[in-house]
C-alpha cells in the first residue's frame, strides 16, 4: 500500500472515530486489525448514530419506518376487526398525518377526497364502485379507504409506516387488508392483480427512482385498468399564491432552491430528498415522461386539496 492511500485511510478512520464518538488513534488500530467487529464494539451511540446516517442516505437500500422502533420487543392485541354494524374507528390523533384538526375534520376530508376520487374517475369510464381489486398505495391509517365499501371486494391498503399499518391491521381488518411496504419499487402481488390503484399525496414525495414505481403500478394493473395519482404541479403552485398562509406556501418561499426552480421552465423539482421530500412537476412534462409508459387520461388540477389529480391507463399491448 502506498503512503498516500494509506493517509486517506487514517483521514477517513478519524472521521468516522468523530462521528461516532470514539478516539482517533483506538479506531484507527481497531480498524486495521478487524475492521467491522472491533469499530463497531469500540463505538459508543453507534445504533443511533448509524439510524441518523441511513434515514439520511436514500440511496441505503429499501426503508421503512418500524413499529415501535426502540423496542425489543413489542406485542399485538389479538383483534377480529371492527363488530359488523358499528362504525369503524377513529385511530388516534398522532397517526392523522395532518389531515383535520377533529375527529370529524379527518373522516369528512377522506370522504371529500374519495368522492372527488370517484367523480374524476368517473370521468374517465372507470366506475369506482365496480373494481373489485382495489390498492390504496400510501393508506396511511385508511383514511380514504375505509369509505371504500369492502363487500366481496378485495380492498388492500400499503404504506412504508409500521405504526400506521399496525394500527389498520387491528381495527379495520376484517374487512380491508394492509401489508407494510419499502421504499424499494417493488410490491409482493401478482402481475395484472389490481383493477384500480390510487395513490393520494403519494408521488408528492418520491424523488428519486419515479419511473421504476410508475412501472410497478404498470405491472401490478390489468390491461386496461387504472391508476389515481395525485401531483403537487403548477396548478398547485398557482393556487399557494392565493393561500400563502398555508405551511407549504410558506416553506417554498423560504427556500432559495425552490425560488429559483419554479420561477422559470421546469419539467420536475425536488426539495430534499427520501420520505421529506417535496416534488413538483409541471403537466406537459407528465403527459410526455409518463406518456410513455401510461395512457394519461386527465389531469385534474385542485382534485385533492391543492394537488391536481393525474389519471393512468394501461395500455392493452
């Protein structure tokens, strides 16, 4: 080994040493003599330190976020689903993701958002009511997806929140279905499954690998069927000028970047990166990069809340 990499190795030791607590001159002899085994046991706050670093890098492999995640140990009630004839219940205000600041505000905004659901699809020739294989990707805690009448149908929801699917598991299942999904583009279902998948505020946040999930609704979808995708887009963009209160007209002013990208042509921004990112698009450029691999039926601006409403068709070929 020669001298020079040899010092890139003690530069990258010591930084490692400082980020993870431990003295420069112990992990770099730990690291030389067994490098995995003995850094790790030398380190103090390593699993912490570690967590911080891989919610950071999106480029770690596929993520979600655990129940419980600081526990060894955990336990499920046992659960037969809600009793027929009662009203499903409300999970706790924690799992809300903002949607109402009541419990009436969160049911009554899942219901405005599966009756414009419906009504845009309807639009489309795709009768909601009449898809008997329904995915919500990105369920949350079944906010839109308890006003889905299960019946005969078989009704899944999917979401990267541990906390959010156990919940759903417990109280809503019977008669709906929940799985926890990764970030990894890839769901555990069959090819040509699914009548309809929708994703509400889904695509809203996913920066990187885009195309790899649109080809996994593609795949999972029969041939014909359709795909309910919700967009923050110039539309949106438009509307935060009217509503510049809001949270997000507030963010995307104070952060430069976004300043500079939507105030001139853009096809895609994102702020941020992983599951806090913000993605806009602009139309033309979903009709074109989409288009290729969906029939884009209708665009829909102001569908859900602000987010304009993007309706997918799989080609028959």
């Amino acid at each position: 080994m020669s001298a020079r990499p040899c010092l890139h190795l003690r530069d990258r030791v010591r930084r490692l040493a400082a980020m993870f607590g431990v003295r420069a001159t112990s992990a770099l002899k730990a690291a030389l003599s067994a490098p995995a085994n003995a850094l790790i046991d030398a380190a103090t706050h390593l699993p912490r330190r570690v967590q911080g670093i891989v919610r950071r890098d999106f480029s770690i492999g596929a993520r979600f976020l655990p129940y419980e995640p600081d526990a060894d140990a955990w336990v499920l009630p046992l659960s037969d689903g809600p009793p027929p004839g009662r009203a499903l219940p409300v999970p706790p205000q924690e799992l809300w993701l903002g949607y109402g600041r009541t419990p009436e505000e969160y049911l009554a905004n899942g219901k405005r958002d599966v009756d414009k659901m419906q009504e845009v699809l309807a639009k489309a020739d795709v009768e909601l009511a009449a898809c008997p294989r329904i995915l919500d990707l990105g369920c949350g805690a079944g906010r839109m997806l308890r006003w889905l009448d299960a019946g005969e149908r078989e009704i899944w929801g999917a979401d990267v929140s541990g906390p959010h699917i156990m919940w759903c598991q417990g109280h809503l299942s019977p008669p709906y279905r929940f799985l926890t999904s990764t970030s990894c583009p890839h769901l555990p279902f069959e090819s040509r499954h699914f009548d309809l998948i929708y994703a509400g505020s889904l695509f809203t946040h996913i920066s990187d690998l885009v195309e790899t999930w649109l080809l996994e609704i593609r795949r999972l979808l029969k041939p014909g069927a359709a795909a309910y995708v919700t967009i923050h887009d110039e539309h949106t963009l438009r509307a935060l000028d009217r509503f510049r209160e809001r949270p997000l007209a507030r963010r995307l002013n104070a952060e430069p970047p976004a300043r500079q990208f939507w105030k001139r042509p853009f096809g895609m921004f994102t702020l941020r990166r992983g599951f806090n990112a913000l993605v806009f698009y602009d139309d033309r450029f979903i009709r074109t990069s989409w288009g290729r691999l969906f029939d884009v039926v209708s665009i829909t601006p102001e569908a859900y809340d602000l987010q304009s409403a993007v309706v997918l068709r799989r080609r028959d070929s």
